[in-house]
C-alpha cells in the first residue's frame, strides 16, 4: 500500500471539500447580504410608500369632511373698520414702533355675530393647557392633523382680505391660519413667541371682554438671571380691538395672558418702556391705556375670547 499516495488523496479531498464550503458560505453570505438589504429596501419602500398612501388618503377624507361641514354652517361675514391704508401709524402705541392698537374694528352686533360662527364648530375645540384652541387652515407646514381644520372657513378668509385690503397684511402675505383661543376667567396663555413658521407679523381680533398682554425679552442662554425676564409693558385689549404687532415685538420679544387667577392692574407710562431693564413692579406701564380708556390703577380680570 501506498501510504503516501493515499495520504495525498486524502488531503486533496479535504482542501476540496473546504473550499467548496468556504464558497458556500461565501455565497451564502452574499446572498444574506443582498437578500437582507434588497429586501430592507423593499420592506421600508413599501412601509413609506403605504404610510404615504394612507397619510393622502386621510387627508382627503379630512378636507372632505371639512368642506362638507362648512357646507352646513350658516355663518355670518364680517368686516373690520380699519383706518384707510397708510394711516395704521397713526395706532402705534409705546415707545416700540411695531406696536399696533386699534379699538372697535367690528361693532357689538358683528361681535355677535362672530361669536355665533365661532360656536358653530363646537366639536373642533382642542383643550391644551389654560385655554381651549380652535386650528384653521391646516398645519404651519400644510399637513393636516387631528384637531387641525385643514382649510379656513369663508368667514375667516372675509376676514382675513379684510386685513389684506386695509393694509396690514399685503396680498403676497396674506393670512392662511387662525388660531380662536378661548380662555376662562382663569384662564391665559405662558410667554411665548409664534416662531420662525409664521410670517413676522400677527394681528388678534378680542372679543367679549378685557385682558391685559404683556411683553418680555426672549432672554438668549448667556442672558438668563443677568438680563430682567419679566413683564416689560401690557397692552390693553378690550373687546372688538385689533392688536397688530411684528418686526423684533414678533421674534425678539415674548408675548402672553397672565392665568387671571389674580387681577391685572394696569400701569402707568414710563419713559423706558420695552427698552430697559423694567422693575420687578406689580403693575407694569400700559402703552394704549387713553386708546383703550383704561386708567392706570384699574383692575382687569375677565373672560376673554381672542
Ligand atoms: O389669545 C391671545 O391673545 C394670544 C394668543 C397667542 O398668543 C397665540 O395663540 O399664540
């Protein structure tokens, strides 16, 4: 017997039989690789693709539904009474130029009637933290959302080419969302500003009754417990007022409802208002206390609808 030869032998069929595995396993592995990832892909395509499918498919279901129910509401048109164009300046208030305050824009019977359109869609108040919202004209970015009505009822678009037509917005900006806060007598709404979504420039409509906003600096990191936080000036909005502000009272600066829980007292004027470090004062300056016929010392607590 040949020892040797067959020790050969045998040792080619183990190199074979090892390579032929190790090729196996290659093969298998690239077949895993691929099959894994083809079928990642094709498994988070359609995923994206179906998701996609029934986020459009609500969305339809949603602007139908709207469209149905605006259909159904018997809403009344109002127009505001704004000064003519170009003579908004003549409504700046405070010592800040983008300050805008302009009392009866609407009389007491379209007040009325604004609050009967505003009643009509009862079902879409969300209620959030200190307040009960109602969403018009879809999401900031154009999605629409539970809670969110995706178009804007034709009351709110006569009032919104009622701003257009008065000047306070211009057409390439007009408005397309509107948010009805409602809050109860202890009720408001924290400092805050509307964001970088939004176009600079915001007009409030108030209803029913009085409420004093106030303005803060929006502190940067490095200027928190150096830089006074607190309430700057208020603005007095009584019912039927227009409050148009925008420019650095949009970006730089916060806005907000005290919860009501205590009384407003309204201020009197001083010479730095919005500009220097106010005092931790109870009452801080009213800028449109003679617009809005208010003296300082009054107290405002009441329900407000804005
Ligand atoms: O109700 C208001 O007057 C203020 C509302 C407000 O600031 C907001 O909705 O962002």
């Amino acid at each position: 017997m040949d020892f040797m030869k067959l020790l050969r032998e045998e040792r080619a069929r183990a190199r074979a039989a090892a390579s032929s595995t190790k090729i196996e396993t290659n093969s298998n592995n690239s077949n895993e690789i691929k099959g894994g990832d083809s079928q990642t892909d094709i498994v988070s395509e359609t995923t994206v693709a179906s998701r996609k499918a029934a986020q459009e498919a609500q969305e339809r279901e949603r602007l139908e539904e709207d469209r149905k129910m605006l259909q159904t509401m018997h809403y009344h048109l109002v127009d505001l009474k704004l000064p003519h164009e170009g003579n908004l300046h003549r409504f700046v208030v405070g010592k800040v130029p983008t300050l805008i305050y302009i009392p009866d824009v609407i009389s007491e019977d379209e007040e009325q009637k604004l609050m009967g359109n505003i009643s009509m869609y009862d079902k879409n108040w969300r209620s959030l933290r200190g307040r009960k919202l109602q969403c018009w004209g879809g999401n900031p970015d154009g999605s629409a959302s539970d809670g969110v009505f995706s178009t804007l009822s034709p009351w709110l678009t006569n009032l919104c080419e009622s701003l257009v037509r008065n000047g306070v917005f211009e057409p390439e900006n007009s408005p397309n969302h509107v948010l009805i806060n409602q809050y109860n007598t202890d009720e408001g709404i924290i400092h805050h500003t509307d964001g970088p979504k939004y176009f600079n420039r915001v007009a409030i409509l108030s209803l029913q009754s009085t409420r004093l906003m106030t303005f803060r600096h929006r502190l940067r990191p490095e200027e928190v417990g150096v830089k006074y936080g607190g309430d700057l000036f208020s603005v007095c909005l009584r019912p039927r007022s227009l409050l148009i502000f925008q420019d650095d009272l949009y970006s730089e600066y916060l806005h907000g409802l005290s919860d009501g829980i205590e009384e407003d007292e309204v201020g009197g004027e001083v010479e730095d208002q919005g500009k220097g470090d106010a005092k931790d004062a109870e009452a801080v300056p009213c800028v449109n206390s003679d617009l809005a016929g208010v003296v300082p010392g009054v107290k405002v607590r009441s329900f407000a609808v804005i």
